[in-house]
C-alpha cells in the first residue's frame, strides 16, 4: 500500500471552478429526454409531414447518418480519419443485397445479371452461404467488422496514422470498386446489383412497407447513437480522446494504443456494414459508384460539418449535408460538388468543432469538460495577439 | 510497503542514432528509494538515457529494475512493470478533466468489461492522488486550463496512481515559480518514502536541496557520481560547468 499523508503539498490559491459538472443522474435524465424527442421527430413528426418520396429519402439519409455515427467515434474521439468507410457500408450493402437477389430469384435459381450475363451455369461457391438470412444478416455487420480488425491490427500497430492512415483508408476503398468492377459476372459490375424487389417477404414497390423500412431504420439510428453515447461516456471513451491527443502518453501509461483505436475502429465498421445493409432495401440498389472514394468522402464531409467530436453533431451534419445535395443538385445541377468542397474548407478552416460548436449542441461545454465557443476564441486571440 | 521499493541498476548501456553514441557505455546503480539526479551539460545523454530505460529508443546493454530486465520489452509493458516517466514538456490530456487524467493514468490493468462501463465516483487512489499534488480543488478541470506547475504536479500525480514504483522525471520544475519549486521538492520527498526517483534537472539550487546522490553525464558517460558534496567537489565536473577546473591542481580531462 502506498502511506501517503492526506495533506496537500501545495496550497491551492485560486478557488475551485464555479461550475461543478453535472452529475450522472442529469446526464441520464437529458439523454433520455434527448433520445425521446428524436424518437418522437423519427417516428411521429416525420412519417405525418414527408410525402413518401420525401421519407424514403430521408431514410437514404438517415443511413448515411449511420455511417456518420461510426465516424464520428473513430475520427472526433479517436483521432483515424477513416475515409474509406464506403469499403464497410459497401460490404454491409453487398451482402444484403446478395440475399435479396437470391430471395427474390426464389430457391436455387441465380440472380438475373447473372443470367444475363450468361458466362455461369451456376451459382459461384461465395455466392451460396447468403441464401440463408442466417447467414447474410449477421455478415452485413460481422464481415466489415472482420476486415476493420484484419486492417487495423496491421495497420495500428504499425503506428501508421494521420494522412497516411486517411490515405491507406482511401485506397482500399478504390481497390474495392475495382475488384467490384472486374468481377462483373459475378457482382453486377459497374452497375453493381440493381432492381431489389422483395425484403423478406415484403415487397419494396409497395408505400406501405417503404414505410417499414423507413421504421427499421430509424429505430436502428437510435439504437447506434444509444451505443456511440454509451461507449463515449465509458472509460474507453475517455481513454480513447487521450490516444487521440497523446497516443505516446498513452503508451507509457501501460496501454497499448492499437488495441484502444482498434475498437474505435471496429465499432465504426460494424456501423457502416448495417447502414449499407438498410440502405439496399431503401434504395433498391448498391453499386460501386455508392462506396467508392467520393462517397467515402462525403460521408466524412457531413460529420466534419456537424463537429465531429460529438455525439449528433456527425449525424445532424450528414443528414443536412445530404439533404442540401438533393435540393440543391435538383434546383442548380453541377454546383453542388463546387459548393460541398466550400462547405468543406470553410468548416475545417473556421470551425473545426463543426456546426455543434457553434449553436450549442455540444453539451460537453456545458459539462465543463471542454472550454465554450466564446473561451476558446477568446484563448486563440490571446494567443495571436502580441 | 517496503518490499515493493526496488532499484535500478544500468549496466553498460548504449544508444546510438545514425552513428552518433547518444549513450556511451552508461552504468549506474540507483538505490532503492534513492532521490537521484542526473545532471550534465546539454547533449550528455540524460534524456536519451531515460528513453532507453523507459523502450522509446532501442539500446544496447542491461537495464533492470529490481529483478526485471527492462530491455527489449515494449514500452507500455515495461510502464506495466513499475516504470513511469514525465517528458520535458507536459503531456497531459488537455482535452480531459484532471479527474479524468488520473483515471485513465490508474486503469491501465483495468479488465475491457470495467473499461466499457462508465465510471461512478472517484476510484480510492485517484482521490489521495489529487490531495498530495493539491489538485483536489480542480479534478473537474480541464487539465488544459491548468497552470504549468499544476501540469507536472498532475503528471507526478498520473504517475502515482499509475503505481509506477521508478519515477523517471524529465526535468520536473522547468519553469516554475521559486514556490512551486519548493513544493515540487517537497512532493518528491514524499513519494520517494516508498519509490525511486530518478530526476533530469538543470537547476542546481533545486538539486542542492532535494537530491539525495547525484550522477554527472558528459558526452553520454558518467563523469562522476557520488553526494552534492561530492560531486561539487569534483574537478572534472567543475572543468566541464565552467570551462576550467577552480582548483588548479587539475586531473587530466577527456575532451
């Protein structure tokens, strides 16, 4: 046992902060009341206000607001610019989509491309194990999650980080919309797999069960952020923002980093495999051009945009930053990509924190555990000036 | 307790970068609850040589804490076996709350299934932590906002709960007031009851009152070692301080 006197060692001349943080009963009392009125805007507010057409967009987004979750553990609290996160949502996306070719081609037939494509007498060995929802369900989130960890323990521990991390990220997502292209007899090709009919049953044509999807998806939004805030308030949480400000600290603490990132990153994958798998039944479609380097980066330029390091920040900023691109590219056609690199240098240069630090949804500040707005700024013209 | 107290014993111990001896045939033995400091002009190797013991660089020779060969090993498996080092400049989390600094600075052999879970209250050793570095008043802070010397109290405080039974400090008062000065001294006294204490310092008014035995590097070798007497009174250390030995019966020096 360590026998240390109780008495301080230094007088402490300035008083204690004014402010003491908020306890846990708080914390939970206003998450609850946070999560009930995002549920009530989900699963009310939005199904009586949007058209079908309106809500099966929103369910596109709210998708990519999955992905976003992920990201913004990863990135905002772990410090991996993930941006090849289409590699995850695309493998989630696949292997759904894989299933529910075969279920609607029926029982032992193939899927029509491949017909189409008539190079294959019958189904390719790989193909087989997704008939089984028993088999395809549980891939749309274990096998991203397989290759994050594969990926990561080589990458992590390599202490490969920073750009390189960003870029190693990226070409993995470019390799595979190459492999997916090339291996058109078998995965659609360039124009990947197309013209979903059926979800379990269910057939996609009818408003009806869009709806339910629609559900499906927003409940499991919730569900992820449920997790996201659980694992951000966790003790891994708080280790997880000293790996990403001090990985070297970190390490003569007794931790090893990687395996800290690894979870992070593992996490993230996972999110993104069940965002593709419920973007399929959404949209109808997966294809390459949805997973390869620009959507990698669009996913990532939401969450910047939102404030990274927080908990809705990543998710409101893709759900707008999505939105913006279908209103704005249905109103003035080729601006978008124009006004979403803006968008993109002006958070990073002005904002850093993103939107969240800005309209206060960042409730950390509140906390006391990071300075407002107004101290930062105030710390950064001291700073400058001489 | 007192069979937990453990020395440090170099031996022969070498660093090299592109060529360059950083470290050149380093051996010293630290005693068991010994404040020791290690003192040297710049480029002596002192920091390197901490670097070494700590696996940030790779070396040649032995270093043992206690029983334990150090060398070799990982560094956050040899931070596991009781090493804990400061850097010249802090390095504590300044995003993160003092408390939240101290918890992640005691968790290190935290199972995944306690680390997943939030924490509740503040854990038995962080709390003793926060008195003796007199923080109690700031846990909630963010240890950005802290002043310089609150930084390294918090750090000496991070090593504390990490258990870390050899303190390596890295010149721990740098920038400090002449009180925080004393109170640093005072709180290394206090931690040296049951641990070693290894310290990089260049101030020799603060040495002169808080070391115990004091080793002199130069061009990464020993120079000379004994008590501040002593080695105040050593020639060879004054020729190097001061460009020419004060007593002019002077022994032979190595460039």
């Amino acid at each position: 046992m360590t026998t240390v006197a109780r008495d301080p060692v230094t007088a402490d001349p300035v008083p204690p902060p004014e402010k003491p943080a908020a306890g846990p009963s708080r914390h939970r009392y206003r998450a609850a009341v946070g999560f009930a009125f995002g549920a009530a805007l989900l699963f009310a507010v939005a199904p009586l206000l949007l058209s079908d057409f309106r809500l099966s967009l929103l369910a596109k987004y709210l998708c990519v607001a999955m992905v976003a979750v992920g990201i913004g553990l990863a990135w905002g609290r772990g410090g991996m610019l993930a941006l090849g996160q289409g590699v995850f949502f695309g493998l989630g996306g696949y292997a759904m989509a894989m299933h529910l070719k075969l279920a609607d081609a029926g029982p032992g037939a193939m899927p029509d491309f491949m017909l189409l494509y008539g190079q294959l007498d019958e189904l390719p060995l790989w193909w087989r194990p997704f008939a089984s929802p028993w088999f395809a369900l549980p891939a749309t989130v274990l096998l991203p999650m397989a290759v994050a960890f594969v990926l990561g323990s080589l990458v992590f521990r390599r202490r490969v980080r920073g750009a390189y991390f960003a870029i190693l990220s990226q070409a993995l997502a470019a390799a595979m919309v190459i492999l997916l292209i090339g291996q058109q007899g078998t995965t659609g090709g360039t124009n990947g797999l197309t013209d979903i009919q059926g979800f379990f049953g269910y057939d996609l044509d009818d408003p009806v069960n869009q709806r339910m999807v629609y559900f499906i998806i927003a409940g499991t939004l919730l569900a992820l952020l449920a997790l996201a805030r659980h694992l951000m308030q966790s003790r891994y949480g708080e280790l997880l923002v000293a790996v990403r400000d001090g990985e070297e600290r970190v390490r003569f603490l007794g931790y090893d980093p990687a395996t800290v990132k690894l979870v992070a990153y593992v996490v993230a994958a996972g999110m993104a495999g069940l965002a593709g798998a419920l973007f399929v039944p959404a949209v109808g479609i997966i294809s390459p051009a949805l997973i390869g380097i620009v959507p990698s980066i669009e996913f990532v330029i939401g969450v910047a945009v939102g404030g990274r390091a927080t908990l809705l920040g990543p998710v409101l900023g893709a759900v707008a930053v999505a939105w913006a691109r279908t209103a704005l590219s249905e109103r003035f056609p080729g601006t978008w990509t124009y006004l979403q690199g803006l968008l993109f240098v002006v958070v990073v240069a002005f904002l850093p924190g993103g939107l969240a630090s800005l309209i206060g949804l960042a409730r950390r500040r509140d906390d006391g555990e990071r300075p407002g707005l107004l101290r930062r700024l105030r710390r950064r013209a001291a700073e400058v000036s001489p | 307790m007192t069979e937990q107290l453990h020395g440090l014993y170099v031996r022969d111990l070498r660093v090299s970068f592109d060529g360059f001896t950083a470290v050149d045939g380093v051996s010293l033995d630290v005693a068991p609850g010994d404040i020791r400091f290690l003192i040297g002009p710049n480029g002596a190797g002192k920091t390197t040589l901490v670097d070494a013991v700590t696996g940030l660089v790779r070396a040649t020779g032995s270093v043992r804490f206690g029983d334990r060969e150090l060398l070799g090993r990982p560094v956050h498996r040899i931070s596991r076996l009781g090493v804990g080092r400061t850097f010249q400049t802090s390095t504590v989390f300044e995003e993160l709350s003092v408390l939240q600094n101290l918890d992640i600075a005691a968790g290190a052999r935290r199972s995944w299934a306690t680390l997943l879970r939030r924490r509740h209250g503040v854990p038995d050793e962080v709390a003793e932590a926060l008195e003796v570095i007199g923080l109690a008043g700031r846990a909630d802070q963010l240890a950005g906002t802290l002043a310089h010397g609150q930084k390294q109290w918090l750090e000496i405080g991070m090593l504390l709960v990490q258990d870390a039974r050899l303190l390596l400090l890295d010149e721990p008062v740098a920038g400090m007031s002449h009180e925080e000065r004393d109170a640093t001294g005072a709180l290394l006294e206090k931690v040296s009851r049951d641990r070693t204490v290894v310290v990089i310092e260049h101030d020799m008014d603060f040495l002169r009152r808080f070391a115990r035995t004091v080793t002199v590097l130069h061009a990464g070798k020993v120079l000379s070692e004994g008590t501040v007497a002593q080695v105040q009174a050593d020639p060879r250390v004054q020729e190097v301080y001061l460009g020419h030995p004060v007593d002019a019966a002077a022994t032979p020096l190595e460039a």
